[in-house]
C-alpha cells in the first residue's frame, strides 16, 4: 500500500502531465492554425497570364494554347484543382474563333464546361486539322485541269 507521501508524489506528477499534455495540445493547435494559413495562402495564388496570349481560333495559337495551359495547369494544381477552373480559365484567354465557340456553352450549363479533356478535344476537333484534313487540302492544290492549275 502506498503512503501518503507517495500517494502526493503521484498527484503532483500526474500535474505535472496534464500541464505538459495542455502545453502540447496549444502547441499543436498554433502548427495546425500555420499550415491551414499556408495551404489557404497556396490556393489563392492568382493563375498567371499566358506567355502564349489568347487563343483566337488559329491552327498555330490553338497548339500553342493548349501546351501553355497544360503547363500552367501542371504547376498551379492548387490553382487548378478542378476541371471547371480550367475550362474558364482558357475560356477567358479565348478571343475570336475560339471565344464564339465557347460562348454559347456557358449560359446552357454545358456539361463540357465541367470536363477539361472533352474542351480540349472540342477545341481541337474544331481548330486542328486532322492528317486526313491536311492531306486533302494538300492534294487540292495539286489538282490540274492540263497543263493549268484550278486553283490559279
């Protein structure tokens, strides 16, 4: 059986603890309080402009535009966490061509609004030529009527 002294010893290191467990859990509660401030803060980088400019439809800037924001987007994750921030933030670097196949899509709630890779193939099966395409518009300039070209 232990003593009375003994029994004070044991209160006063069970103190002791409480006091030290209460310093850890303040000391804990201010690191988690750091790191949410610093993952708040990496989320609200604003996204950058594009070095490649706005996407106006043209074969050359739609290449250009897409390398740009896949890119972009690889190295803002937080930024860019959703396929919805992506689609609008390449439909406002959009002008021209590319701005008017957009626009109708945004007040329709377009379900390609929400899908990063169905608006870059959108994008692309309306601006890329395909190799048939290209092949096709190639031979068009070869064709002949005699000795004279048609398209002359």
């Amino acid at each position: 059986m232990a003593t009375p002294q003994q029994i004070q010893e044991l209160v006063a290191a069970v103190q002791s603890l409480n006091l030290e467990v209460q310093a850890l859990k303040t000391d804990n509660a201010a690191l988690q309080q750091r790191v949410a401030t610093r993952e708040q803060q990496s989320t609200d980088l604003p996204p950058l402009l594009l070095v490649s400019g706005k996407c106006d439809g043209s074969e050359r800037k739609v290449k250009e535009f897409l390398d740009a924001c896949n890119i972009h987007f690889a190295f803002r994750k937080s930024a860019f966490s959703t396929d919805h921030a992506k689609v609008g933030f390449m439909i406002t670097h959009m002008t021209g061509n590319a701005l008017a196949l957009a626009t109708p899509l945004v007040p329709q709630s377009d379900p390609v609004l929400q899908d990063f890779t169905a608006f870059k193939d959108l994008l692309k099966q309306t601006f890329l030529r395909t190799e048939c395409a290209y092949v096709a518009s190639e031979d068009l300039l070869d064709v002949r009527q005699g000795n004279t070209d048609l398209l002359t």
